[in-house]
C-alpha cells in the first residue's frame, strides 16, 4: 500500500455546505429518499445505477425538453447506447435561460486590446443578430459552420448563433497551418465560414488574409464567409469569394433569438484529434449529452457559483475554449485573454487575473511548471483575494507544482487538477469540493464515469498502475466520428482492446483513498526489465534541475531482445548540457525512483516536437527511432514546431 501524501488542502465546513455538490446531494436526499455518508458513496452509485443517475441531473437542472423522453436510456452497450430518446433541446436555450443581469456574460482582454465587458443582453442581442443572418443565407439545422478565430467574444458569439439554430459548430484557431485547417473542415463540407484577418500573438502580428483565401478555395462547399477584421481595422471582404464583413452581418434585423429544438442527439460540434499519424478524427457530440455533462462538471467538479468568472486559458482549436463556454450554462462568466501566455513574460496571466476578479483560473500543467521553475510568486505580486480554484490539464501536474501553488500563488485555494480529453469534452477526473487535496494526487473518479485501472488480465486493481478505462457508457462520448461508415474507426479508437470497455489510454493508479495519479499515456510507457513506468514520473524529476526547460524520454525495443532509453533534454537559454547536470540528472532519478528510471544516454535537443494541442510526441519520436520513415510517423500539419523532428530523424540512423 502506498503512504498517505500530505494534505494541501482541506475544505472547509462553509465550503462544503455552500458547494454546489452538496446541494445537489441534499436535493437527492429530499427528493427521492437517497442518503450518502462519503462521497466515494455517491460515486458508486452514480456509476451503479447511470440511469437514475443521469435522470436526476436532468431534473436537478430542470432541462427544458420541447417534447418527453420515453427512457433515459437504452440497453445497447458502448458505443451504441441511445439517451433520452423522444426529447428535444438546445444548448444555447439552457444557456440564455441562465442570464443574470446583474453580472458581465463575458470579460476579455488580449494582447492588443484592454479590459472590457459584455453584458448578457449585448450578448444575446449580438448572437440574434448572428443567427438571424447565418438564416437569412440559408444555413439550417444539420449544416456544417466552421471558424478560423481567436479565442475573442466574437468567437462565443458564432458558436452561440449557430448552436441555437441547430447547425453544427467546428472551429480552428489561427495558428494552424492552412493544410492542418483543410485536413479538418474539409471533412464535415461547411456551408458558412468565420474568418479573421489576423492576430497578434508574442507581441507579433501575423495577417493569415492569404490563408484565409486559401481555405476559401479549397473548401468548396462554402457559400459564404464572414470576415472579422481584427488584425486590421480596413481588411476587404471584397478579397475573398462570397465575402462579408462581420459587421455588415450583424446589420441583420432580430427581434427575438429563437432556438431550434433538435433530438437530444443530434450534433452540436465536431471536434478533432490531434492528427499526429494521419487525418485528424472528426468528433462530433450531441447538444444533449455535453448539455447534461457541462451542468454536472461546472457545478459539481468546479463549483461554479452565479455570476463567478471562469477562466482557462484556450484557443479555439482546443477543447477546453468549448468547455469554458459552458460556464455561462451555470451563470458564470465566460473569461477570455487572446494571446501569449508568456508575453510580455509568464506574470501576464496572474495581472489579468487580478484584472479581471477571476474566480477560477484554469490553465495547462506546464504553465504552472514554468512559473515554478522561473521562480514566480503571483500570490505576493498580485492581489488574488477573488481566487477560488485553481484547475489545471494538458499533462500530469508533478508534486512540486502542487507545493509551488500553495506555497507561491495561494495557500487556501483550491487545486483542481483534472484530465479528461477531446474525445468526450469534459474530464474522467477531477475536482470535489468535498474531499481533500493531496500531494500530487487528483482528487476524484467524477460523477457518472465509471472508470477503473485494469491489470493485464483485464481485472480492476487498487494501488496499482493500470489501463484507464470506464465501463460504463457516458452521454458525451462521442455520437459518431464524422465519415466514419459502420464505426470502425470509432471503435478502432477506444473499444479495440477491451470490447464493450472504453480504454482511455492513460495509466493510471486509483489509491485506497479514492484520489487517482496519471502517470503519462500508456501507449508511451517505459518497458523495463519487465517493469512499467510511466513517463510523468521521468519528467517530473527533470523538472527539478532548473538548467532543464523540457525533455522528452523513450524505450526503444531493439533485435536480440535489447533495451535502449534515451532521455532527450531541451536547455534553458544560456545553459548547456554538462557532465554534472547528466550525472545530477541520473542521481535524481535513481534516488527519488529506482535504477530502472535512469536512461542509458541523455541527450541535448534544441526542442521538443509538440502537437498544436500542446501534446509531446512521445509515440511518433518512439516510431521515428524504431526506423519509421517519418512521414508516417508524424504529421507535420498537426505539430507547433515540425522541424524538431529533424534532430530525431537523424539520431535514428545511429541506432542499431
């Protein structure tokens, strides 16, 4: 059995009594007789009994149905079970029914402009006038509307006019290369494109008006684009075919803001894989299964309260920008900030924190990271009184970030370190606003997500490292991949390996105390010597020698039954890579681990190929070095920085 870590945090009496969570648990008590001591408790029976469960949160939350649904839902396993067949909803409805006069719908600020907000009427009046053009030139329920946006209001207000008139939203930031772009829309045939002129990130300004043609020219289907000058204020619609201004669009008269009522499944965005090994994956969700998680996730995992501001830190090609949307759903106010998160320096955030009197600050594990390792102390520099939570995502948060928060940012705030993904638009596991924090650990397996670590006999284990997986169906799980005929790649992606279980593809290790540790992606695990290890527990030992800004590890299989792991490092500007940082780095490894965890080389890199996401390409340098021709190992569209790859593609031909 594993030791008890140190407890961060603790909530208070308060704090449980006015969470979200807890009135909910109340309200299960009182109205259908249900009593749970522990939360662990309320877990098993959410997971137990999902069709009790799930009909309660549409009647905790008064889901407002345009018709009845005769069964909450059906007995067809994953991935072919059916939700509240006969009902009809929509998004957007449930959103603009949660308005609250008294507080902003949205507060931005970017790179290029300050501070401001906009009041729920504006916004409702903004996307009526959206919506009622996107009609006015034909677009209807089932059509494709695609976006090339920053993370900007006007983004929110495409998404909200074309989620209430049931066409189906997908969105791209412009940071995307044009054929990364092309490899996504391209699949589902848009027939309304958003389009920005350009952006400015990193204190740079990049005009993407030649991209934006581009995208216009192959995507044929289009029969209109609206144009969003925000790079330049004069940018001409004129320039590209069947071309409008977003402000000449929103001349369109709307009286009222009418919502198309659509089957509880029927698509409400598509959203993409990553595409590192080839097209990206089209998933696509149902307005009624992010609906119904969306309201349990925000008010449950993250308490949002009526009238808190909800930020994480996005773009629009990302499914956290989606995600944060949903704060609006629970009264919440929608944060967005456009632009580097370490312009002019890593402190931008924590300012635009203080700036903005956010609640909840979201944001990526290797931000946090970063501040701890540049030494940053926002909690002594900025006035963070309004700071509740803290959620972080992307990667596995090390133990010394956990410790940097409470030590460096806000010694009573929550840390809520989730992990989840694009598959289903929401986390697995994440925060409970009753339980403790942790040293390192996640709090919680979340309500309705049944999810387990299985052994290699497919048994669930207990304090032991295993394969992420939920085996029970969850209404956001995808409701198709678009062009996907008889699911085959659906089920190629998640069912493969366990029919009729989801395998995530995470490891994971679920503790006695029911708080959980994401050791990395198991497809990237280390073989040694019959051990597992899993690639979280490398990284997090690197990041304590500060010379490091990053690395990246693999185990290479090798003819004759050899083992070869190289551990690749990426140096902090000015440091290079010595012999006593090699031998600190093996020392730290051996010490804090076993000898199995220290690599038999390490090597210097100038960086580290990510996906555009954000993601290492741990899986893709691994085939890379196996002798993979790098073209299918990798696709260059779907990564930041594609050239990194070279270092790698060189380094293979010395292996033998």
């Amino acid at each position: 059995m594993s030791d008890t870590p140190p407890t961060l945090w603790q909530p208070s009496e308060a704090f449980i009594r006015n969470s979200r969570l807890q009135h909910y648990l109340d309200w299960l008590k009182e109205k259908r007789g249900l009593h749970f001591a522990t939360y662990p408790e309320a877990w098993s029976w959410s997971v137990d009994q999902p069709a009790d469960f799930w009909e309660s949160i549409w009647q905790y939350f008064d889901i407002a149905s345009h018709s009845p649904y005769h069964r909450v839902m059906s007995d067809d396993p994953m991935p072919d079970t059916r939700w509240f067949e006969g009902s009809t909803l929509n998004y957007a409805e449930h959103i603009f029914r949660e308005r609250n006069d008294e507080h902003p719908a949205i507060v931005f600020q970017s790179e290029r402009h300050e501070l401001m907000e906009i009041s729920w009427r504006e916004l409702e009046a903004a996307v009526a006038c959206m919506a009622a053009y996107l009609r006015s030139i034909g677009v209807e329920k089932g059509d494709r509307v695609v976006a090339f946006l920053p993370n900007i209001p006007e983004a929110s207000v495409a998404f909200l006019a074309t989620c209430s008139i049931g066409a189906i939203w997908s969105s791209c930031s412009p940071d995307f290369g044009v054929h990364s772009v092309i490899d996504r829309f391209q699949q589902i045939e848009p027939k309304a494109f958003f389009a920005v002129d350009g952006y400015q990130y990193n204190g740079k300004p990049y005009d993407k008006m030649a991209a934006v043609g581009e995208l216009c020219d192959q995507l044929p289907t289009l029969e209109k684009t609206i144009l969003l000058p925000y790079l330049d204020e004069q940018a001409d619609a004129g320039l590209i075919p069947n071309g409008i201004l977003w402000a000449d669009a929103m001349q369109t008269e709307a009286t009222h803001l009418p919502f198309e009522a659509v089957p509880f499944g029927h698509p409400i965005w598509v959203l993409y894989s990553s595409g590192t090994t080839g097209i990206p994956k089209a998933i696509t969700h149902s307005h009624g299964g992010v609906l119904l998680e969306h309201f349990k996730y925000l008010a449950f995992h993250n308490d949002v309260h009526p009238g808190e501001r909800f930020f994480w830190f996005s773009t629009t090609g990302w499914m956290m920008w989606n995600f944060v949307q949903a704060s609006l759903l629970v009264g919440g106010t929608v944060v967005l900030y456009d632009g580097s998160p370490g312009y002019p320096d890593l402190n931008v955030l924590w300012a635009f924190t203080e700036k903005a009197g956010i609640h909840h600050f979201g944001t990526s594990a290797p931000y946090l990271v970063a501040c701890m390792k540049q030494g940053l102390q926002p909690g002594k520099n900025y006035g963070l009184s309004k700071l509740r939570s803290i959620g972080s995502t992307g990667a596995p948060l090390p133990p010394e970030a956990f410790d940097y928060v409470y030590h460096h940012i806000k010694e009573d705030v929550w840390l809520c370190s989730m992990s989840g993904g694009t598959d289903v638009c929401t986390a697995f596991v994440g925060g409970c606003p009753l339980e403790p924090v942790y040293l390192g650990e996640i709090q919680c397996r979340c309500l309705g997500c049944a999810l387990y670590a299985f052994d290699d006999d497919a048994r669930p284990v207990v304090d032991e490292v295993g394969e992420m997986v939920i085996t029970r169906p969850m209404p956001s799980m995808p409701v198709f991949f678009w062009n996907d005929k008889d699911k085959q790649r659906y089920l190629g992606s998640y069912f493969e390996m366990y029919p009729g279980i989801w395998r995530h593809g995470d490891w994971v290790r679920i503790t006695p105390r029911h708080s959980l540790v994401i050791l990395g992606r198991s497809d990237a695990t280390l073989n040694r010597q019959g051990i597992r290890i899993g690639t979280a527990e490398i990284y997090r030992a690197v990041n304590k020698v500060s010379a490091v800004k990053d690395s990246l590890i693999v185990n290479l299989e090798l003819s004759g039954g050899r083992h070869y792991m190289p551990l690749f490092v990426m140096m902090n500007e000015g440091e290079a890579l010595t012999g006593d940082i090699k031998n600190e780095l093996k020392q730290i490894l051996r010490s804090e681990y076993s000898p199995r965890h220290v690599p038999d080389e390490i090597i210097e890199v100038q960086d580290i190929p990510y996906t555009i996401s954000g993601k290492k390409l741990e899986a893709p340098v691994k085939k890379i070095l196996m002798g993979k021709p790098v073209e299918k190992a990798a696709n260059p569209d779907s990564m930041r920085n594609p050239e990194s790859l070279d270092f790698f593609v060189a380094f293979a031909r010395g292996i033998g």
